[in-house]
C-alpha cells in the first residue's frame, strides 16, 4: 500500500510539473505572438509615418511652372500697353497709369524671371494673346476713345490678375506663393488707380 501511495504521489507530482511546463510554454507562445504583433504595427505606423513625410516632402512641390511663365507674358503685356498709352494717351491720368503699368511690371519681370531660370523655365518675352488683339486694337484709336479703352482693359485685366495672384498665394508652392503675395499690394493699386479714372 505505502509503495502504491507512493507511486500515486509521483505521478501527480510528474503530472502538475507537466502542467506548469505546458502553462509556461502557452504563455510565452502567448507573449512572443503578442510581441510579434506590436512590433509589426510598429513597423506599419513607422512605415506610415515615412509615407506622410514623403507625401509633406512632395506637397512643398516644384515651382509652379505654368504660373510663372504666365507671369512673365503678362509683365510683359502690361510693359508693351504702357509704354503704348504713355505714347498715345491724350490725358495726363493715362500717360501716368501708363508709365506706371511699364515701370512696375518691367521691375516685376526681373523677380519672375529669377524664378524661371530656378526651375529652368525659358525666359519668354511674349505677351498674352489677349493683350496681342489689344494693343492692336488701341494702335487704331486716339484721343479719348484710346484713354478709354485703355482704362477699361487694365480694369479688366487686373481684376482677372488679382484672382489668378491670390489664387496662388493660398494654394502655390512655397516660392510662387510668396511672390505672389509680395506683387498682390502692387497689382491692385494699379486696379485702384485705373478705376479712379473711370469716373
């Protein structure tokens, strides 16, 4: 009897250490599949997180190209139909907004084109088309006629620049935006003053 009680007893004893020794597998089978998974998601946030500064990287973007050879053309539309109503205009306002319109849009040329020759966009010394069918529209009129159409094309063409500027200044990159915002106080002195000689 004291041997099978014995026998008894080892066999529990054998059976509880198996037991803690199959618990202590689970649960380190349970840490280790915990582990992986925190530092798989580690991964996949920091792969994440190197996602969005990529995408931050790219959103401060290139030189908006097409806005800055805009620009230029119309730097140079307002510099050609300024000297044309410094030349022709039969009133002192025109003659005047004239020669503004040329001096501040030729000294504007300069900062755009240093903002081409960054993005390696040709310097372009053309005028919009618009402001081609104009300046051959004005060569044909003279004396009030000519003050008038001349006011209401720079009314008209500076309201339509101011847009495209504050457009650019909110949503352009980071050099075009601040160039835009630094030509916005000029461009709309010209539209105060050109609409002072509408009335």
């Amino acid at each position: 009897m004291k041997r099978s009680t014995y026998a008894a007893a080892a066999i529990a004893v054998a059976l509880t250490a198996c037991n803690k020794q199959t618990a202590n597998n689970e649960a380190a089978a349970t840490n280790a599949a915990t582990n992986a998974a925190a530092m798989n998601a580690g991964t996949a946030n920091a792969a994440g997180g190197n996602m969005a500064m990529n995408n931050g990287a790219a959103s401060s973007g290139a030189i908006d190209t097409a806005f800055v050879t805009e620009a230029m053309k119309g730097d140079n539309s307002e510099v050609a139909l300024g000297n044309l109503a410094e030349q022709k205009g039969s009133s002192a306002g025109v003659k005047d907004l004239g020669r503004m319109l040329a001096t501040d849009h030729g000294a504007h040329k300069q900062v755009v084109a240093a903002l081409a020759q960054k993005a390696n966009v040709p310097v372009t010394n053309d005028l919009k088309d618009e402001a081609k069918a104009e300046q051959t529209k004005l060569q044909g009129l003279s004396g009030a006629a000519f003050d008038k159409e001349f006011v209401r094309a720079t009314v008209e063409d500076h309201q339509k620049d101011i847009a495209k500027y504050e457009q650019e200044a909110k949503s352009g990159d980071a050099q075009s935006a601040a160039m835009a915002k630094q030509t916005l106080p000029t461009l709309k002195k010209h539209l105060q003053t050109a609409q002072a000689l509408e009335k």
